[in-house]
C-alpha cells in the first residue's frame, strides 16, 4: 500500500474529475454534479490504485 501522491496519480486524478464533469454537463439526464457526485470517482480510483501498489 502507497498512499503518497506521485505525479501520475495525481494526473490521474485531475483526468477523471474533468471527464466526470464533462460526462455530467454534457450527457447526463440529471445536471445534479455537486461536489461529492463530482470527486468520489476519482477519490475511488486513487484508493484502489494506492491498495495495489507496491512501496518502493
């Protein structure tokens, strides 16, 4: 387990929180995309990439 935030995960990150944002304002029924539904994919991701990942 790595916790720390390296360039990439945080890259990472930032990707999906945009295209999470994009994805609710262009293509989603319902516009609500308050803070929590707009961060907890990427939030998510980055847990399950930390649990898998090596230390160095």
């Amino acid at each position: 387990m790595n916790f720390k935030p390296t360039k990439l995960k945080v890259i990472f990150l930032v990707l999906v929180i945009i295209l999470d944002y994009l994805y609710f304002h262009y293509f989603s029924i319902d516009k609500d995309s308050n803070l929590v539904i707009t961060l907890a994919p990427g939030i998510f991701i980055y847990l399950i990439w930390s649990l898998f990942e090596k230390k160095k």
